[in-house]
C-alpha cells in the first residue's frame, strides 16, 4: 500500500453522492476484512511499505494540504495578532473574524462524530459531520478547533450540493477556524453541513481526549492493556478533540461512533446501539461501536471512554440503569456509589419533578482525572478517591466525600445538563445548584448525618471567609476567554452559589422553592437560560409576594455580603448593616473598590429568636437598610441568622456578647449546634475583621472544654489553628499552645481511640485527634506512634478512622525508617482513598531532608499522579517545619509545575493559594509580590491576589492582636493554673 492507501483504509474514500462517507471512518471492504493467512501477508507487506514510508517522511519532512495546519511563516515576526492591529492566522493572512466569542448567525443542529483513539499508537483520527442553521445570509462561518490537524474539508447544503470552499483558515489564539465560501452563499434561514476530517493525539494533560493508564492488583503494570483514552470537555476542551461550536448555548444533538480493538470497551453519553466488526488496521483488529443519538446539549458535555472495565448496576424506580465502570479487581469497591446513585436520581427525580431523560446513567472511576468528578451527560467521570469506597479500609470523612460527590454530579444532571447557562458568566447556576443539591440529597440518603449542619461548616463558612476579601468577585462575572472562564471555578461560584440559594429557599419556603425549580427546569428544558429566567420562577411562584429577582441581585451582582449590628435601646433592638471587609479600609484603598449598582447595601431576610423564646423564629427584612424591632424587656440577647442560612455576619452590642457567652459556659445546648458554629464563626472572622475585640472570641472559645459536635468544633479548629500559625514567631506562642492543650484534652479524652460511635462522632474523633498531634499533646501522641509502631512492625490492623492520625504521628515522630515505609505502601496500595492518606501523612516528618525528597518526587509523573501533585505539595506547606520549603520547591520548579497543569487550569490557582497564603510577614508578601511580577499565571491571576491580600492581612492581625492574645493567655494561664 502506498501511503495515501494506509489513510483510505483509516479513512474514507469520497462518496460521489455525499462527499465523505457518513458511516464510518474505516471502510469495510476486502482490503480491510481478510483470512488470517491474507492478513498476515497484508501486514508483512503493510510492515515493509510503512518503514520505507517513515524513511521518506523523515527526509522530506511534514507537509499539510491545509492553512488551518500550516506553521507560521518564519518571516512573520508577529506573534499571534496585531498585524496593523488584526489578528493573523497560522499561514500569515489576517484572520477577518477578530472576537473570542463566536458569531451567533449560525449554529449547529447535530454531530455526526466518527473517532478512533488508537491505544497503541496514540494517534487519534475522526471525522466529524456538523450540520447548522444560518439565521442571516453569509459567505463564512466560524468555530473551534485546537491542536487538530485538518485533513479533509467539504461543505455541502440540504440537498446535498457541495458548496466550493475559498478557505480555511485558523487562529490559535482564539482556538477558532474561519470557513469561507468562494462564490456562494449560505442563504438566510438554510441547514448547511460541514464536513472534516481530522488528526490529533491522545493528551498527555488532563483534558480535552487524553490517556491514563493504572496499576493492576499485584501491582505490575499491565502490557497490553494498559492504557485507556478518555475525555474532560469542561469548559473548553472539547475543540481540542473534534471542531465544534465550543459555546455552552450552541446545544445540539451527538451521534457518535468509536472504534476499538477487541479487548477494550467503549463508552459514550447514550447506549451502545449497534457494534461492527471494522476489519484490520495497523495489525489490529477492530470494532466499531455506534451509539444513540444524544438530546440537545452543550459540546462541554459530550463524553467518551474506551477502556477495559467492567461494570455493576442498579436500577432506579424508573427503571433506568445506573452502572459504574472500574477497573476489574475494584470494582467491589464501587457497590456504594451505585447504590448511593440510583437512590439519589430516585430522590433527585421527586424533588425536581422532573424525570431524568436519559436511557442510562453511567458513572466511571478514571484513574487520572484533575477535579473530583465532571457531570457529563449519562457517561459522569470521577477520580478514584470519589467514587471508589471500602467500608473495612476508607474513612468515614472519605465515605461522605464519595456521597456528596456523586450526589453534585447527578444534581448537575438537571442543573446544568438538562438546562444550561448561556454563557460561563452564569456558571453558579451549574455549579452553586449543583453544590446544595449535593447536600441536600446526601441529606435525603443519610439523614443521620445532619448534612445541612456540614453545609455551613463546608460550604456558607469557606464562602464568607474568601468574600470577604478586597479581590472576591460578584457571583455573576463577566468572562471571556478560556483562562477567565477557568479562574470563576472558584469558591465563590461554588460554594456562595450554594449558600444563597440555602437562604432563598429560607425566605421563600421549600414549597414555593420546589415548584419555582420544578417551572424552570420543564420551561427551560433542553435549553439555555440565564440567572434572570431563573429568579422569575420565583417571583411568579411566590404570587409576587416577592421581588425575587430585585433581592437576588443585591447577592449576585456585587461581591462581599455584610455585617448586621445588633445595638439596643429598652426595648427596641436596631440592625443596621455595612459591608464587611478583612481589614479596616482607608480611604485610598475604598477608591479601589470596584463600583457596586447597590452601593454595597443588601436585601437580608434577618431571621432571629430571643433567649426567652428560643424555639420561636422571627424573620424581618432589611431592605438596602437598617430596621428596627421590639423585644421584651426582659429579653437578654438576640441571636441572628438562625442556622446560619442567611449569607452574612452578625454581631452583638458587646453586652449582649457577654450574656450569649455567659450563656454557653452555663449551658451550651440551649443554642443547637448550628448556631454554636455560626457563632464561633462570626466571633474569630469579625475580630479578624477588626469589629471585635480578640478577647471575645477567646472567651467564647471556653465553652468547648464541654463540647461535644462535630460542626461547632470543626469551625473553632479551623480558627485556632490558624491563629497558631500567625503567631508563631511572637511571644504569645508558648502560652497559646498551653491554651490549646487545655481545650483540647477533654474532648480527646471523650472521643477516645476506639473506632465507634455514629458518623458524626467518627468525624469528631478524626478533626480532634488530628489536632491534638499537631500540637503535640503527650495523651494523643504516645498512644498514636504505639500504634504506628504495632503496624508497621507486627502488621496489626489499624482502623480506617484513625489511620490519618497514626500516619501522621508515626512520620511525625518518627525518622527515616517509619517516612520510607510509608512511601513504600502507598507505592504499593491499590485503595485510592488510603493512597491519599498516605500523601497527606508523608508531608508531616520534621526531617527538611525528608520533605525535600518528597517533594522532588513529587514531580517524578510514574510515582506521583499529577492529579496528587497539590495534594503533595500542599501537605507540605501546611507542616510548619516545610512551609518555606514548599514555596522553595514552588519557585525552583515553577516552569515544570505549570508545564504539567497548564495556565488554563485553576489547579494552578490551587497551588498558588496553598503554598503562599499561610505567610504573615511584610518580608513574605514582598518575595511573593516580586516572585509573580513578571509570571503569567493565567486562570490563577485571581488566586494569586487572594493569596497577596491574605498575606497583608495575615501581617495585619499580628500587629493588631499578638499583644492582646498574649495578655489575655497570660491572665488565663495565671487564673486556672492545672
């Protein structure tokens, strides 16, 4: 065969009817399907040309028929636009489109996707059939493409015609590729479709189609089945597979057929419909996989796997089968999420009224994958740590963690999938919904363990405390290209997405709430909407009583969110409001605030009850004001924002401080343990703030000696960790950890070592023993490094709940020998959720020289996933003793570190912020500041001025609260001496 044989047989020939052949991408003729002696002399023979071939390709060299493939001319200087101020295409002519975002006349209707993603070779050859709809006449059209080579074009319209193509061209920049016609037209209101052919390789990053292998059972890495192609399209990697409208509001429907050999599996977002064999290619044989024709959806969503896994399925109510695909020897490990799966989708469906309305759902545990799970439609990727669980080995923290990742991604299914935001400015309709589903469903599973207590220590309390900087951004932000689309996946869309949402249905009742959800998705259904469609929902549902959308604006079109102060005079009590900043600002720094439509004042339903009728709430509304509202004299304090469901901060008149202080040494249960989280929290952020005094927090920090949650302890230990750190270097230092130990030894001593009790008293004992060896308490630490002892020494089993710990303190105390044992189980282990524990704990040795040599192997990919580099990384910048060395490894490996994520990912950000926002020195911010000045840090510009912002407030509070910390413990330690 010549060469232009090999691709006809990869290939299609042209059809004199239709131009490429629609059916497949391998012709299935003589030439391809044979008897085994014709085969192997075929391949001989196939053998021989290739390797004249390769010997002629490497003297003459690449060639592409196609500008859109083509290298830039080496005289052409420029380096992707400003030739005389227009962007310039790959072959030197200027490129007439000049907008990141496509033009809106056309758009496609469906995909014909033929693709082969050779596991062998690495090479992926396709064709794609896009067929659209011109709203207005025009000689060109746009889209995207990214790192394809185009090896075949043709136009055709509805009759078939082939319309002459004047060019093809491509801008890298913007990842588009300009189609021109030369004499006709695509006329106005006519269906039109584009035909290419194309090639590409598997990706070595963690998007668009890329490869990931895994480690077999016995821990040898498997020979011929090693590797497995699969996708992540979210947000703007599906160009870099085949070309497409790259836009979330371009829906359109996908038929999609994959080959693979015969030893593989191939996976899309509908069922398998039909299977061929495809003959021989490469020595190979092969089968073609056609699958259904999908719904309408948006190209992010779009997903293919072909690997070798084998799956367990459950049923729902409505008889849809949910599978989950893993590697052989784990899948039992797969039997709760699939359970936890069809349970969910069966609640999901009741809640939404909406049935789910795909045939099938499919869930897939990837090996590599950058995020903990993505929501494509009907075929949902996960990392092994979210969606693989054993209940002899993974931890309580890590079993929940599975629950809420599955439940986000199936919550995506509706929201998100089924309706779509018009544009990622919009992404916390996907993202804030999907992130109070998530609990919201769990809750519905596993009412047990009080989710929507979690929901504030894990969603509204992380959301308050990145708000609150100068560098947060409104929840609806303008994006434009890839790296600012990447940067909005953020806490922010994330997680005060959520929150508000939590508040809205507060105000609005869950009645209200669920037949407003109910209208949008049925209304909006296999469309796109935006975040005014659906407030309407609400204001229609709630009969007008509410201007929701007036409301909800004030929440999502300005950032930060404000301090309500209580003041009292007799008997009326006066809230008025003002927006909260970390740090007392100046007037300089307020002219650099961005402007807000609301002059930053907020629509807040306050909700309250009095300590006279504690199982009363009240609910008043603060209309961008301040209000006013009567309480009996008797009444001694009011505690605001019941639950803490309301998006913002309260404090007290500092009377009424002392008696809810006084109140919980006396009896703590008279608050219930949500509002004993809301008010620890407020108390340690609004000193931070600077609107309290540091002694009150620590006076209310007293009532935990006689704690007992887990969600008020969890919010103080978050606090009292990080004072501990910023007060490392003053004198204050030594009294504080005495102070530590005296809070913490009651509740060590409560929970005990014994792996027992309901959820939430495991995830109690996990936050309080963890905390008690970080601070060295010798009635945790002995008994911890007995037990690492009895494991690595005499093999004895060691509960999956208090393995973190006992990793921990054995590496911590430990030297060389207990480091080097670790590293080697977690090389060895095949359970992602202890591998992960293990990365955690082997970032906690005292050693410098230890640390150091981890994080080198950190950037060794066959040891350390890239997906587990932050969490590498990060465990040794949380460890005092390797902080500054994290940020040492951070500089001195920058290139190779954002080589391997890439400035379009927000793992960079990730790292940024883990690494340099625990600093608290002006010598700190000066290097970070001076490190960055000249690095384009892409999607983690963002996060690198959060960090920056952190550390001036870090340096901040010491100035302001080392003394007053250190003359409050001194008087504590004198007045309870042990």
């Amino acid at each position: 065969m010549s060469e232009q044989d090999v691709d006809d047989v990869a290939f299609l020939t042209e059809d004199s009817n239709t131009g490429l052949h629609k059916r497949s991408i391998y012709e299935h003729n003589a030439a391809a399907v044979c008897s085994q002696k014709k085969a192997l002399f075929i391949a001989s023979l196939v053998f021989a040309i290739l390797f004249a071939i390769s010997l002629i390709i490497a003297f003459a060299g690449p060639q592409n028929d196609c500008p859109c493939a083509g290298e830039r001319p080496a005289n052409l200087e420029l380096d992707d636009d400003d030739y005389n101020g227009e962007p310039v295409a790959t072959n030197g002519e200027v490129f007439p489109w000049n907008s990141v975002r496509l033009p809106t006349f056309a758009h496609p209707t469906r995909y014909n996707i033929t693709i082969h993603p050779n596991l062998t070779t690495l090479d992926v050859r396709g064709q794609v059939t896009i067929e659209f709809y011109v709203d207005k006449e025009t000689n060109f059209i746009v889209f995207h493409s990214k790192n394809l080579t185009i090896i075949e074009k043709m136009v055709q319209d509805r009759k078939g015609h082939r319309l002459k193509i004047a060019k093809l061209l491509e801008y890298r920049k913007h990842q588009q590729l300009y189609l021109e016609l030369e004499e006709s037209k695509f006329r106005k209101r006519g269906n039109y479709s584009v035909h290419l052919r194309f090639a590409t390789k598997l990706s070595s990053e963690l998007e668009g189609l890329y490869l990931s292998n895994y480690v077999t059972a016995d821990g040898e890495k498997r020979l011929s089945e090693l590797f497995l192609a699969t996708t992540h399209f979210e947000p703007t990697y599906a160009r870099t597979a085949f070309p497409c409208f790259d836009e979330p509001q371009f829906k359109a429907k996908f038929k999609v057929s994959i080959f693979r050999d015969r030893f593989h599996i191939a996976l899309c977002n509908m069922p398998v419909v039909n299977t061929e064999d495809a003959g021989f290619y490469m020595g190979t044989g092969l089968l073609r996989d056609d699958f259904q024709e999908s719904v309408e959806m948006s190209t992010y969503l779009v997903a293919f796997v072909v690997c070798d896994f084998k799956r367990i399925s459950a049923l729902t109510k409505q008889n849809i089968t949910v599978s989950v695909y893993a590697p052989e020897a784990m899948l039992p490990l797969a039997r709760y999420a699939v359970d936890t799966a069809a349970r969910t989708m069966d609640y999901f469906e009741s809640f939404f009224g909406v049935e789910y309305p795909l045939p099938k759902q499919d869930l897939i545990a990837i090996p590599d994958f950058a995020s903990g799970a993505m929501e494509n439609w009907g075929l949902i990727t996960y990392r092994e740590t979210s969606i693989l669980y054993d209940p002899a080995e993974t931890s309580t923290s890590a079993h929940e963690w599975v629950a809420v990742v599955v439940a986000h991604e199936l919550a995506h299914q509706w929201f998100g999938n089924l309706v779509t935001m018009k544009w990622w400015n919009d992404l916390w309709l996907n993202e804030g919904a999907a992130s109070f589903f998530e609990y919201k469903g769990v809750n519905h599973i596993s009412p047990e363990w009080s989710m929507m207590d979690q929901f504030i220590l894990y969603k509204t309390q992380p959301a308050l405390d990145l708000d609150v900087l100068a560098s947060s951004h409104p929840i609806s932000v303008p994006v434009k290209d890839a790296t600012e689309i990447e940067a909005i996946f953020d806490t922010i869309s994330y997680n005060k997405g959520a929150s508000i949402l939590y508040m809205l249905e507060g105000f609005l009742g869950e009645d209200i709430f669920r037949r407003g959800l109910n209208d949008y998705l049925e209304s909006h259904a296999f469309a796109n909407a935006d975040t005014n469609d659906f407030w309407a929902v609400f204001t229609k549902h709630s009969n007008q009583t509410f201007d929701v959308k007036a409301i909800m604006d004030t929440w999502t079109q300005q950032m930060g969110y404000p301090v309500i102060v209580i003041s009292r005079e007799n008997n009326v009590v006066t809230a008025s409001q003002k927006r909260l900043l970390i740090a007392p600002s100046t007037n300089d720094s307020e002219l650099l605030l961005p402007k807000s439509p609301f002059n930053y004042k907020w629509y807040v339903p306050l909700s309250y009850f009095t300590d006279k009728e504690p199982d009363v709430i009240h609910n008043v509304w603060m209309n961008l004001t301040d209000v006013s509202f009567e309480v009996a004299s008797e009444v001694e304090y009011v505690k605001c924002n019941v639950n803490q469901s309301g998006f913002y901060r309260v404090t007290y008149s500092e009377e009424m401080w002392t008696s809810i202080i006084t109140t919980l040494l006396n009896n703590h249960t008279k608050f219930n343990p949500a509002d004993r989280a809301n008010l620890i929290d407020d108390a340690f952020a609004l000193c931070e703030a600077g609107e309290l005094n540091a002694t009150i927090p620590l006076e209310l920090s007293l009532y935990l000696l006689n704690e007992t949650d887990y969600v008020p302890w969890a919010t103080a230990l978050g606090y009292l960790h990080s004072w501990k750190a910023r007060l490392s270097e003053s004198s204050a230092f030594k009294r504080y950890n005495i102070f530590l130990k005296r809070l913490l030894t009651p509740i060590a001593k409560n929970v005990g070592w014994t792996d027992e009790g309901p959820h939430l008293k495991k995830l109690l004992r996990i936050v309080i023993l963890n905390s008690a060896v970080k601070i060295k308490l010798e009635d945790v630490a002995k008994p911890a490094r007995e037990l690492f002892d009895n494991w690595m020494l005499k093999g004895k089993h060691i509960p999956p709940n208090i393995r973190d710990v006992v990793y921990g303190a054995g590496i911590k105390f430990g030297g060389e020998d207990e480091w080097n044992y670790c590293w080697k189980t977690y090389l060895k282990t095949q359970i992602p959720s202890e591998k992960q524990v293990m990365l955690h704990a082997l970032g906690a040795t005292s050693d410098p020289w230890l640390l150091q040599r981890y994080l080198l192997r950190s950037l060794d990919r066959e040891t350390v996933r890239p997906q587990d580099v932050q969490a590498v990384i990060s465990s040794v910048a949380s460890n005092p003793d390797g902080q500054y060395l994290a940020w040492r490894h951070l500089k001195a490996f920058w290139p190779q570190i954002q080589a391997l994520f890439g400035n379009g990912s927000h793992t960079i950000g990730g790292l940024i912020s883990t690494v340099t926002s625990r600093f608290f020195t002006d010598y700190d911010h000066r290097e970070v500041s001076e490190f960055f000045k000249n690095i384009d840090v892409g999607s983690g510009q963002r996060a690198l001025e959060q960090s920056l912002e952190t550390i001036k407030f870090n340096v901040h509070w010491v100035k302001q609260n080392a003394d007053m910390v250190d003359e409050w413990l001194t008087n504590f330690l004198k007045n309870r001496k042990s």
